[in-house]
C-alpha cells in the first residue's frame, strides 16, 4: 500500500517563481506517495475580492481592482511559463475566463444586492485561479496534474462564510470522484484541488471561513478514510514556520517549537490564539487518529524541527502558554448578596440574544457573583445589553474592567505541583489572579489578571515551566 498525502500550499507559497520550484522540489520529496495539494489564494487576493464585492457601485474602485487581479495571476503567469508554451496559454485563457464571469457576478450583485452566497461565489475565485495555475505549472514540468474544484468534491450546509461539510454527501463523491484517480495503480496523478470552498445541496458554492483551506485538506483526509481500503493517509500544511511556538516570540524571543502534541492539546492552543491552525481542521481527522503536520515551506528536508498532532504525546510536558490580550471581565453580583438561581441561564440567553461570544466563565457556589470575559470590542455592547435587560439592571451590580488572559496548556497543568510553582512566581511580583477556570479535561488552565501584568507574568510562567520546555 502506497501512503496517501494532502498538503496544502497557503499564500506565501505561491508568490513566485522560486516558491513554484520548492512546491517542484517538495512534491520530489513525497515522489513514492499519493498526492493530493490543496491550495490557497494568492496573497491578497482574498481580500480583494471581498473589497470589490463590497464596492461595486463605485465604478473606479472596481475597474482598479479588476486591473490589479489581471496583472497579479498574469505575472505569475510570466513568470512561471515558458513564454508562449501551451501551459502558458492555457493558464492566461482561464484568468480571462474567471474575470470576466467574475465581472458578470459584481454586475448581478449592482443589480439585486449583496446576499452571502454572492459573497462565497466571488471569494471561490481566488482559488480558482490560483490552483488552476499551480496545475498547470505541474503539468509544464512533465508531472501528471489534474485539476478538481471542491465544490465538485465537499458538500456542506448553508451558512455561507463559514460552512460546515455534510460528510455523508463529501464521502460519496470522494468516492466515485477522487479514489479512482488515487488508486489507478498506473498512473501516479498529482491531483489539484481548490481550498477554502465547497458546495450546498442546491449547487451554491459556499465557503469554510477562516482556516478555510487548512479544513479542506484535513476534510478531504477524513473522507479518504472514510471511503478508501488504505488507511494510511496524513496531511502536511506548509507554512511560513516552523510550526507551533510554546509561547509567541513576542514575549519570550527564544520560545521553544512545539514537536508532539495530541488532537486536544492542538485544539485548546489553536482556540487561544494561534493563528497558524484553527480548532476546526483538527475535528475533521481526530476520530480518524490521521497525522497533521505543520511543516516550514523553506525547510522541506527537515527531519526534526517540525510539528506533528496525532495520537501520541508526553504527558511531562507543558505544550504551550498563549494570551488573549484584548479581554473584558464583567462581573454580575447580587446586590442583595443572597443566591438567586439560573443566573448564568439568564446571562447567557442576554448574550445570544445580542450575538456576543464568551470565552470564559467563573462563579461563586452560591451564585452571588458570576464573571465572564468578552472580548473588548463587544465589552460596551455586553454591559448596555445587562442593563437593558431589566432583570439585571433591577437586582444586580454589573462591573467591567480590562484585564488579559493567560492559558497554559498541556497534561502537565493537572498537576498541583505545577500550579504551585505559578503561583508563588506570580506572588512573588505581587500579581493578582482575579479569577481562574480549568476544563473538566485537564488540559488547560486559564488565568485572568491586569492587563499592565501580561508581559511579567509570562515571563514569570515560562521561567517556572522552563525544565519543562527545555524537553521540547
């Protein structure tokens, strides 16, 4: 059995000749696996798009645009072709093709009005191009290339921006679409696929939100598991690092990379703000226990200095400290300071109501006193929606102060002893816990303090934990 490899290729890969070479170069790597490449938008373009989809009534804006999307794809284009090669044509034809349907779409959205699913057909474009391209570029160097929209391949639900795949439906396309490329035993085709898009049932082509084409590569390696006799499948993202930081070089600069860590512990830190992988690629593939891989695109031989999720961790270590820097606690006491129940029932229904997120919660046993973080552009919105309420503004105190949070992540945090160790370094500076929260799985602990303290108390933390970082 031949393994079976998706790896995805974000922006900075696809930003010149030279990084086209080292896609060359790493697909030689992996020549006796299966491949599968997800790839991204260029840079920029994304952003784009949505501009000018926001900005069509003003005619200069969109014809400036609709210049600045040729010249980017035809230098590329330039750049990577033989002048006048047949690859060379075909990848020009197609950009022509895609803007001028882009250009009847900006015309529909003149005339009826920005509705979401426009949104997603025009942002789909970016990847279009882009990993048209980039099959095409395969095929110029004698490779066998075929190029798949996913929107043939992912179907998902209706929530445009930020979809979610029907894998019933995605697995019996897979099926009849993908394992028959990926199984000839005579051929060995590099297949294609856009990232960041997919289709609903009715044929409107949505897309996955943030993280979008990350989630692509790993849905499309659920599916495979699903579907195929051969198991053994993993997924590389290439990224401008080297993978996962214990704590960000901001606050300390010789933060140590993260090698091993397993499917929850990867989720906890994505969640707290790396911005590298989001949470939601790891669900596509923790059931299925398939590898990830978050791999430097300029180290593509690197045997060590990488990060891998899967199954497998040491429980020993602390995998990683990361910060919310722009958080708000609001505290709801009982004026009366006697318990009334289902508090945190009624807090959260006012929250929903107004669509503002919590990330965080603590309350006394009694009830007196809830406090819960929101993040600082939704603080005002969150403490005027209290007092609207009523019920709060009649019976509570409500406060609100700006503090930041540190989230210390790994098996290792269960342990008393390691808390001690944290507290008595913050003690010792006389920083304040304001309020403190550890989920029932033990794999994170969240401190709430001043903001003024953040960079102190992470230094403070990282110098405790240190042996424990040293093990890498």
């Amino acid at each position: 059995m031949t393994p079976t490899v998706i790896m995805k290729f974000g922006g900075s890969c696809l930003i010149d000749k030279s990084a086209f070479n080292k896609i060359l170069e790493i697909l030689n790597i992996y020549k006796n696996d299966k491949k599968i490449i997800v790839a991204s938008a260029f840079n920029g373009i994304t952003d784009l798009l949505l501009n000018t989809a926001h900005n069509v009534n003003d005619s200069r804006v969109l014809d400036d645009n609709m210049a600045i999307l040729e010249k980017k794809h035809f230098n590329a284009i330039e750049q990577i072709f033989d002048e006048d090669s047949e690859h060379y044509f075909k990848a020009k034809i197609w950009v022509d093709e895609k803007l001028s349907e882009l250009e009847d779409t900006f015309s529909d959205i003149k005339e009826f009005g920005m509705e979401p699913y426009y949104q997603d057909y025009v942002l789909s474009f970016g990847e279009i191009l882009s990993t048209y391209i980039l099959n095409q570029y395969i095929l110029s160097k004698g490779l066998d290339s075929v190029y798949i929209p996913a929107n043939k391949l992912i179907i998902t639900n209706d929530e445009f921006n930020n979809a979610y795949p029907f894998y019933e439906f995605t697995n019996q396309r897979v099926q009849k679409l993908l394992l028959p490329l990926l199984e000839n035993p005579k051929k060995d085709i590099i297949i294609c696929i856009t990232g960041f898009i997919g289709r609903n049932k009715i044929g409107y082509t949505t897309t996955l939100g943030r993280g979008g084409s990350d989630y692509s590569a790993t849905i499309l390696a659920h599916s495979i598991s699903e579907t195929a006799e051969d198991k053994d499948i993993k997924v590389i993202l290439w990224k401008d690092v080297d993978g996962l930081m214990t704590i960000n070089p901001k606050f300390v600069p010789k933060s140590t990379l993260i090698r091993n860590l397993d499917y929850k512990e990867a989720k906890h830190i994505a969640n707290f703000g790396a911005k590298i992988l989001h949470p939601k690629c790891l669900e596509a593939i923790e059931k299925k226990n398939i590898p990830l891989e978050l791999r430097n695109f300029d180290k593509p031989l690197e045997k060590i200095e990488f990060t891998e999720i899967s199954e497998h961790t040491d429980k020993n270590e602390i995998k990683g400290i990361s910060t919310v820097e722009d958080a708000v606690i609001i505290t709801v006491a009982s004026g009366s300071l006697v318990d009334v129940p289902g508090v945190l029932a009624k807090i959260f229904k006012v929250m929903s109501k107004n669509s503002i997120s919590v990330s965080l919660v603590a309350q006394s046993a009694s009830e007196i006193s809830t406090s819960f973080i929101v993040k600082e552009n939704e603080s005002k919105k969150a403490v005027e929606a209290l007092y609207n309420s009523g019920y709060f503004s009649d019976f509570f105190e409500i406060k609100s102060e700006e503090v930041a949070i540190i989230n210390i992540t790994g098996f290792k945090i269960l342990e008393n002893l390691t808390k001690a160790k944290i507290f008595q370094g913050l003690d010792k500076k006389n920083i304040l816990v304001k309020a403190i929260t550890q989920s029932t799985e033990e794999l994170n602990l969240s401190l709430v303090i001043d903001r003024k303290d953040v960079l102190i108390a992470i230094n403070i933390i990282h110098d405790d934990l240190c042996e424990e970082f040293e093990q890498g």
